[in-house]
C-alpha cells in the first residue's frame, strides 16, 4: 500500500537522520576526550618539570651550606654541625617529592638550630661573617619560595580541572588521578634571626 511504503520512507529517513546525528555526537566525545586527556597530560609534565625546579632550588642551598658556614664553623657546636650534616645526606638521597619534602624539613631545623646558635654568640652574631650567612640563606629562602608557588600552583590546577564535569569523565578513563604531593609552608620554615638588641634584651631578661 502506498501508505505504508510512505511510513517506511520517513521511518527510513529517521533512522539515517539518528545515525548520523549519533555519528557527530560520537565524534565530538572522541575529539572532546582526546583534547582532555592531552591537556591533562601537558599538566602533569608541568608538574614534573616544576618539581625539578624545586628540587634544584633545594640542592643549591644545601649544597652552598658548608662554604656559608664555613666563617662560622669554629663557634658553632659539632652536635648542630652534625645535625646538618646528616639532613644535607638524606636531602641528596632522597627520591620524589614525598621523600625530598621530609628531607628538607629537616634540613631546615637543623639551619634554624644553626641561626639560633649564631644568635646566642654576640660575637658571631655581630660579625660580618654571620651577615654573609644569612643573606646567602634569605637568598636561598626567596628561591625555593619562588620555585615552591609555581609548583603548588600548578599541583592546584591539575586536581582542580580531575574534579570538573566532564573533564572528571576523561580522567578517570584515562588514569589521571589526584596528586596531593604539595609543598606546603609550615615548620619547616627558618624564622627570621632576632636583631641584635633584641636577643641582648631577652638574655638580660632571664
């Protein structure tokens, strides 16, 4: 009957229509998730490569110690200039950010151990010697502050953008997962050394 061949025409027609429409939408998915899934990866290289500038910042400073100390060492206890020592050795063994962080927190008391002793001595604390010290660490401090923003900024983008819809989607399909190795601020930051008159004032307190 003409009827019937005209319904299986438009039903016909509607099929094609859909296939094509679902063709485009997949499609538009595949392009979608590769462009995703490539974003992400250039993230996490970011992240890497900010890493490794972190990490050079940490060795230059560690490295630099013993020439800075070097003025000082005579009024320094060999038990802070132990200390120092051995977190420089685990700074340079270890691997990751995980391990490095720890590391660096360490070495980072035992400078701070270090600028504490100085600041007791009034004659090292009022050398030229001490000065020359605590420049070259401030210098340091600014670097791996510096190195250390970049990296957590980037860290902050890349598990940001994994929680998004529909860019969550991608990343769970494609093995991208959260990477919560921040380098935070904490107790591992070296105080400012007291001025002079100050550190005079609270040993005359006691």
């Amino acid at each position: 009957m003409p009827s019937t061949g005209w319904r299986n025409s438009v039903r016909a027609r509607r099929v094609v229509v859909f296939v094509i429409v679902a063709g485009m939408a997949g499609v538009a998915g595949g392009l979608k998730y590769a462009s995703v899934r490539d974003d992400l990866t250039h993230q996490r290289q970011a992240i890497e490569e900010h890493w490794l500038r972190v990490e050079s910042a940490l060795g230059r400073r560690s490295d630099t110690l013993p020439s800075l100390m070097e003025a000082v060492r005579k009024r320094i206890p060999n038990i802070v200039q132990d200390e120092i020592g051995t977190a420089r050795g685990k700074l340079t063994a270890a691997h990751g950010p995980d391990q490095k962080i720890r590391a660096n927190r360490e070495l980072s008391l035992a400078i701070a151990k270090l600028l504490l002793q100085c600041d007791l001595d009034p004659k090292v604390r009022q050398s030229a010697a001490f000065k020359q010290l605590r420049e070259g660490l401030a210098a340091h401090e600014d670097d791996i502050a510096n190195e250390r923003f970049q990296y957590n900024d980037q860290l902050e983008h890349y598990n940001a953008r994994i929680q998004r819809f529909p860019d969550n989607v991608v990343a769970s399909l494609a093995g991208f997962s959260r990477n919560d190795a921040y380098f935070s601020t904490g107790p591992d930051s070296i105080p400012a050394s007291k001025k002079p008159e100050q550190a005079d004032s609270k040993a005359h307190s006691r």
